[in-house]
C-alpha cells in the first residue's frame, strides 16, 4: 500500500490513475485547479488509434483501446469504434517509404493494420479524394470519443472507489505533501498529472525536466459526409467524425507556450487553412465552422513521455506529445501500479534527462 496519495490534475490520466489507486484500497485526493476535465483533456481531438510501430507503444495502445472498450456505456461516455487511415500523397517519398515500412511491424505486434492501395482506400473511404494517395495503410482496431465525457465518467467511478476530488484548488508542492487554500496537507505519494503546468508546478519544488508545452488547434465543420479517422501527413492534418459534423485538426505552433498565458481560440489563418484542406479532400463547398478551438500539448526531446518517480514520494505524468488523451486509460494504470510498487517503463523515467536539454518541438502525429 502507498499511503494517503495527493493526484495533481483532474485530465483523463489524473483521474484514471486516482481512479485505478482508489479501488485497490489507497487513500486518494485529487486537486484540481479548474473544473474536471478543464484543461488539456477538455480540448482533446479524442481521436484513439493503435497505429504504433514499436513494441511498447503498440502494448499501451492495446490496453488504452481496451479499457475505452470496458468504460463505454458507464454515464454518458460512449466509445465509437471507426477504422484509422494514414496517407502520403503521390510524389512524397520520405512518408510513403514511412508508412511502408511501418505496417510489417505494427502487424507483428499484433495491431489489425494493412497496407492499401487507393482503391482499396477509396472503397473504404467513398466520401474522401484518393486519387492523389500514393501510399496509405489502416488500422480496424481504433475510434473516438467525446474526451469530456470520459472525465466525467471516471470522476464519478474515481469517487464511487473512495477518492475524494477537489476543484478549483489550484496547488503548489511542499516538503510534505502540497500546499492548498493556504495551508500544508501531508501526503505520502505526490503524483502530478497536471498538463502543461507539471513543468512549473515541479520545478517550483526543485525538480528540472525536459518537457515544453506547446500549441494546437483543431475546428469542427457542419457537414455530414461518413468517413473514417484519417491523417493526411503530407499536409499535416487529421480529421475524425464528430457528433456535429467532421473534426479537423492539427495546426501545432512549434513554439513553447507559457501555460498561464495562451492564447485558446484558433488562429483564423488556421481555420482557414484547415477547412481548405477538408474541403479538398471530402469535396466539401465552403462548410461552416460549427467552433474552433486550442488546446496544448506538451512535448519531449525524444518524443517519449515522462512517466514515474522524481524523488521516493514524487511522481510525474506529461510529455505526450498529443498522445496522452488516447493512451490515458493505460498510462493512468501504469503510474498508478508503479505508484503501488511495480517497475514502471525504464525508457519513460523523467530522470532519463537533466531537464535543462535544447530540443525542438515536433507534430505529435507526424510519420517520419
């Protein structure tokens, strides 16, 4: 048993891990600056794929895709299942090369991935342009999910196994456990699942490490074509169906943002952009923007996040990438199994770096 533990951040691996510690029988406090689900995840794309070459990717991909499978149906959170493609264009080598070489190793790590010609993607995909797609693959075992109703939905289950969740209480990190409304509480394990304030938050208690928050934007335009999640890595933009129409995204500023001061509306040269692209692709007729939003990420010099101890009773979860909504149903189990005395992933230790590493912030969904 770890002990009265204190989860920073109420996103979906927060809640998760709390969640997973609650109903094996440790005494869980979630603090939350804002509301449930108010920061990183509430803007989320919700898009959840298992399209991952390497081997402890693709376990933790599985293992997301099969708790979403689990929780769907519990309060209002519903998991779609819907195939996702990804394509290069006629002329990009370096990515048709990519996703070429990707495939044979995601298929043997056991993800229902193939390879397709265009033909065979646009009989998948009739509503979407192929005739441009010189090389593109899909995985079967993906879908989607509105990410609000996922934290809703695992509040009321991290409640209902005992944890107690506290919002809008923001925190700060103490030799004891946090400081919160102006007074220390004492805690034995200390996790931090806050998004784009973890850097902050860690390195006001002396901690350093390699993670910038960066920017995304993504909009939602009202159409009702059919079609399944797709990635278009020629030009850098992913789209999947949304209740409303079809969600468009990407727009990645690869600049760090300051996460007290950011900017949360899409740049209209995005919204632009992105209904242009959709447009070409679905043959859409100047569709309306239902909303347009931004959200941020938080990135890594290897593009790997930081999952696990900092000091004996300090714990850290960020650095996805654009990942963590997707793979949060596992990561949320994995820190919180570490938390009770399992290893964790060595190549996810936050101390791999020093913290004060030069590094560039790349697209989190790019194929390379």
């Amino acid at each position: 048993m770890a002990g009265t533990i204190a989860v920073v951040g109420a996103g979906a691996v927060g809640l998760t891990a709390a969640y997973d510690l609650a109903r094996a029988g440790e005494r869980v406090t979630v603090f939350e600056r804002g509301s449930v689900g108010s920061g990183s995840t509430g803007r989320a794309a919700g898009v959840v794929y298992d399209a991952y070459a390497e081997d402890r990717d693709a376990k933790i991909g599985r293992r997301a895709i099969e708790r979403f499978r689990e929780f769907s149906g519990e309060g209002n959170f519903e998991f779609h299942d819907c195939p996702y493609c990804w394509f290069a264009r006629d002329g990009d080598e370096k990515r048709a090369t990519a996703i070429r070489e990707q495939v044979p190793r995601m298929q043997t790590h056991r993800i229902d991935a193939a390879l397709l010609e265009s033909e065979e993607l646009a009989t998948l995909a009739p509503a979407m342009e192929t005739e441009d797609v010189g090389a593109a693959a899909i995985t079967y075992g993906a879908g989607w999910t509105e990410p609000a109703t996922y934290t809703t939905m695992m509040a009321e289950k991290a409640r209902a196994a005992g944890a107690e969740i506290r919002t809008n209480t923001p925190v700060s990190l103490c030799e004891d456990g946090v400081q919160a409304e102006g007074r220390e509480e004492a805690f034995e394990t200390v996790i931090v699942a806050a998004g784009a304030h973890t850097k902050r938050l860690v390195e006001a208690a002396g901690y350093a490490i390699a993670m910038k928050p960066y920017r995304v934007q993504a909009l939602v335009l009202d159409t009702e074509i059919e079609t399944p999640m797709g990635y278009d890595a020629t030009a850098g933009f992913y789209f999947r169906p949304h209740p409303e129409g079809l969600l468009v995204g990407d727009g990645t500023e690869a600049v760090e943002s300051d996460p007290d001061d950011w900017d949360r509306e899409a740049n209209e040269g995005f919204v632009d952009s992105a209904r242009e692209r959709a447009s070409e692709r679905f043959g859409l007729s100047e569709p309306a923007v239902e909303r347009a939003w931004a959200g941020l990420c938080t990135a890594t010099p290897d593009r790997d996040p930081l999952v696990g101890w900092l000091s004996a009773d300090l714990y850290v979860a960020t650095g996805w990438q654009g990942h963590g909504f997707m793979r949060a149903p596992a990561m949320g189990e994995l820190i919180a199994r570490e938390v009770r005395g399992d290893s964790g992933i060595e190549a996810f230790r936050p101390m791999r770096f020093s913290g004060n590493e030069e590094f560039s912030i790349t697209e989190g969904m790019a194929v390379e």
